[in-house]
C-alpha cells in the first residue's frame, strides 16, 4: 500500500506546523497590539516598519521619497520622535524631512544634506540629526534630502531633480561605509 490509510502523517505534519505558526501569529499580534510592552528593540522594529509603509510614496525614477505633508510623533517611554516632511520645489506628493524651527520663506537655504538614514535621521528628532547641528554650527539654513535606503545614485538623482532647486551655497553627501558606492 501506498500512503497512510488513517492520514495519521498529514494530521502529524499539520500539527506540527500548526505548533511553529501559532506562537509566532501570537507574537506578531501582541508587538502589534502592545509596542510599548516589549523592550525597545522590539518595539522599534514594529515601528519602523509602520513608518516605513506609511512616510515614503513611490516615485518612477527614484522608486519612493517621503511623502510630502507626512507628520507623526512616536513616544515610547523617555524617547520621543517627531517626524515632519515638507514638500519639495514644485512637488504635491514628494517631500524632506522638515526643520523643527520654521524658517522665512525668503532666506534661501546655505546647504543641502544628501544621503541614507544616517541623514535622515531616522531614529532621532530633527533637532539631533547632523544636518540639524551642521545648521547651527554654519549659521546657514540647511536642508536635509536624506532618505533611508538610498544609494549614491538616487542621492545624485534627488539632487538633480530637487536638490538644485533651492540654489545652496553648499551641497554635502554623506558616504556611509556599510552602504554600496555606485
């Protein structure tokens, strides 16, 4: 005879992987349902992964941006994060990520910021981002392009398309070492 006649192995198999699944949909829901209940790190993905879905929009060229008009805080115990995108020149959709401080529509910014995470900031207040502190260290407006996953080539394309709009006196890109140099 072929197979198993009861389908004792089916049912064996299915249990077993009814046994890995269930703990881990019971996981994923309470992360969902309770963030703040679970240690940072965990939390911070869950997080990150709803500010990923919600901040960026797709773009035909650069494949996503922020999206423009996006703004949300996060707090979770003595950690704070306030996200602002303002739109870019000429742009409904896209956007950057805003300064905390506003800013005379006049005064025409001294820098442009380009790069990943790291100048984005994506995991501290505006205030903190080194484009932030470069601002206040230069006495010049500054504008951070930064974008979470961006390579050089996206980088020099965002500049192209927007960057070059606000007509600075300074354009900075961030290299970052872990990232791919095209």
């Amino acid at each position: 005879k072929l197979g198993d006649p009861g389908g004792r192995g089916l049912k064996k198999a299915l249990g077993v992987l009814l046994g890995l699944i269930a703990p881990l949909l019971l996981f994923e829901l309470l992360i969902r349902l309770a963030p703040g209940a679970f240690p940072r790190g965990l939390s911070y993905v869950w997080v990150k992964r709803t500010l990923r879905m919600e901040m960026f929009v797709t773009d035909p060229e650069l494949g996503y941006a922020p999206a423009a008009g996006y703004e949300r805080g996060f707090h979770w115990g003595k950690y704070r994060l306030d996200i602002r995108h303002t739109p870019l020149p000429g742009q409904s959709r896209l956007g950057y990520r805003a300064a905390s401080r506003d800013f005379d529509g006049a005064a025409a910014p001294g820098i442009v910021a380009l790069g990943d995470s790291f100048t984005y900031g994506m995991e501290v207040d505006q205030d903190d981002t080194w484009v932030s502190r470069l601002e206040g260290l230069s006495g010049l407006r500054a504008v951070n392009l930064g974008v979470g996953g961006y390579g050089t080539t996206q980088e020099v394309l965002l500049y192209r398309r927007y960057g070059r709009l606000f007509h600075p006196k300074l354009v900075v890109l961030l290299l970052v070492p872990n990232e791919e140099v095209v």
